[in-house]
C-alpha cells in the first residue's frame, strides 16, 4: 500500500497530518464522486486500519482518498505551539468543522470537485454534522458509518439512565468548580478519557450534536451505515434514524450489515 503522507493546517493554525490514496488510473470510476474525505472515530487516528482499508478500497475504485487526522485524534495530545491539550478527551466537537474544511480544502486545490464526506462512529458524527451545519457546496455527499446518537433524553430514557446521570452530575459538578479540563474515566456510552466540559458538550441536556434532530438540515445525499451486532444505546437504531430524519436530503438511504 503505497500512500502520501501529507499535512495540511486548519485556518486557527493548527496542523493535521494524513495520508492520501491517489486513484488508481488504470480503472474506470464508476458514479458521482471523484474523491473521500474519511474522518476517524474516537481516540484512533488517521492510520487507523478501519480508515486505511477504506481509503485503500476507494482507491482501487478509481475513487481518491484522503484519510486525515481530526484535532481530536487519540486520547490526549500536546499541540507544542500553543501548549494547549487536544485530543476526544478535549474535543468540542464544534471545531471539527474547521479540521473538514482543512481536509476539503486539500482535496479541492487537488483538483477534485465531486467529494464525499466519510466518517465512522464519531467521525461520522463530525461528517454529518458539517453537512448539517455548513453551507459548503463542494460537499457532493455525506456516509456516515456506525454513527452514533448524542442524545441527552434518549440515554435518560434507556437501561443505562442511572450510569449516564451519575457521570453528567459529575461532569457537572467539575465545571461548577472550575475543573472543567478535569479527566474522568467513563464507562458510557464507551469506555473513554474526557475532561468534564468535553463530556458535557457531546452528552449534556444541550444536545448540540443530535443527529436526528440535525438531519433535516442536510441537503446533499446521505448513506448510513450500520451493524446487525450494533446493540449498545449509543448505537442502535442510529442509521436508520438519520436517514429517515433526513427528510430535506434529495436521497438518504441506510443499510445494515449483516454480521458487522
């Protein structure tokens, strides 16, 4: 696998590193698009094997890949400019728009004109939220794989209500006493690092990121991708519920796979 590697800085300077999968020239690509911007999920990064295969089987289409890191790659990382704390234990996921305009800036001065945002688990929770959020034409279409729901009222409402309530009082409490960059150490809805106000900001009563009530906001094409095993709250049903949600997209589809 012959990739790439490249950088590209988001327009608050910070730097995201990625690799890029040239299309294969010898094959004729089939469909709309001309390129992929794929987005990890949480506390992985862009040379993750799920988000490799898939940039390396886009490439075999005919189709480019570009598979970039988030600002919130891995747990914890140190940007040495600033000396600032990054990483899905700081994330606030609003900024990730900036880390996908960086991506599709990139590809864009390429020259490709026809690109597709992909994203798996919480990086599909990014791609679909940008489509939701930002008014980018250059976004021919949005696949979100394995998304997953931040929803305060429907975790409050599930099996795991008492867990999710005690952790969102103490989240709380640490940004009432001003350790909001605070870490804890949670079981739900993954086990995972965040620092208080990250976990509020994707898990609070706000629901700033709840996709089903963003999905009529996205009007590109729109294909969700899901697992048969994809039980856990944070995921069930979410594909299905994005897509049919997504009543202003001129095509939103979902499959479920068997066996994934």
């Amino acid at each position: 696998m012959i990739v790439d590697l490249m950088s590209t800085q988001t327009s608050d300077g910070i730097r995201l590193d990625g690799a890029f999968f040239a299309p294969d020239s010898s094959v004729q690509r089939q469909g709309p698009l001309d390129a992929v911007l794929l987005v990890h999920g949480s506390s992985t990064n862009f040379y993750a094997p799920a988000t490799r295969f898939m940039a390396e089987d886009l490439r075999k289409q005919g189709i480019a890949g570009l598979a970039l890191n988030t600002t919130a790659h891995d747990t914890v990382w140190v940007d040495t400019a600033s000396g600032r704390f990054y990483g899905i234990a700081f994330e606030i996921l609003d900024r990730s728009r900036l880390d996908l305009r960086a991506g599709i800036d990139y590809l864009w001065e390429l020259g490709y004109r026809r690109i597709a945002l992909l994203g798996h688990s919480m990086g599909a929770v990014r791609v679909a939220y940008y489509a939701a959020t930002e008014d980018d034409g250059r976004v021919a279409a949005v696949i979100p794989v394995s998304p997953v729901r931040l929803s305060y009222s429907y975790y409050m409402d599930s099996e795991d209500a008492e867990e999710f309530k005690s952790i969102v009082q103490q989240a709380g409490q640490l940004e009432a006493e001003g350790k909001a960059e605070t870490l804890m150490s949670v079981k739900f809805p993954i086990t995972q690092m965040f620092g208080a106000a990250a976990y509020l900001d994707k898990h609070g009563p706000a629901e700033r990121y709840n996709l089903v009530t963003l999905a009529p906001k996205i009007k590109v094409p729109l294909f969700a991708v899901a697992g048969s095993l994809e039980t856990h709250t944070r995921l069930r049903d979410m594909a299905h519920d994005l897509a049919v949600a997504a009543v202003n997209s001129p095509q939103a589809d979902y499959i479920v796979i068997e066996g994934g």
